[in-house]
C-alpha cells in the first residue's frame, strides 16, 4: 500500500504530493491576501460573531451586494 504525503505550499491554496510531486487543490477558497476589517453595530456583531461559519457568510452576503452593486 503506497502512502502519498502532502506538503502545504506558501501559497495556501495549493499542495504537493511528496510522492508524485503533483500539486493538488487544498480545497481553500481563492481569496485576497490582506484581509478587510469592519465594526458592526454591537447587536449585529453578536448574532455575526455566534454563526458558526461567520468567514463563509461574510464574504458571501460581501460578494453578492458588491455585484448587484456593479449591475445598477
């Protein structure tokens, strides 16, 4: 039975396989290297800060008003 191991790459997106040498996704999402910071009203950031997905759902609900945004 052969054993691949994977070595994270700098860049987090991607792995290589030490056996084959082969670079695989890690299944990251592609996103931007700095990240951006925002105060919420404190009862938002309460229910924000509960989900357990919070990143997934910010940059999601992000994503979405920035592109209808661009279609007006």
């Amino acid at each position: 039975m052969s054993i691949s191991v994977y070595k994270q790459m700098s860049d987090p997106r991607y792995m290589q396989d030490e056996k084959t040498g082969r670079f695989t996704s890690s299944g990251l999402p592609v996103v931007a290297r700095k990240p951006i910071s925002v105060k919420l009203p404190p009862e938002i950031d309460d229910v924000v800060r509960s989900m357990p997905n919070r990143a997934e759902f910010l940059r999601e609900v992000i994503t979405k008003a920035v592109l209808e945004r661009e279609q007006q």
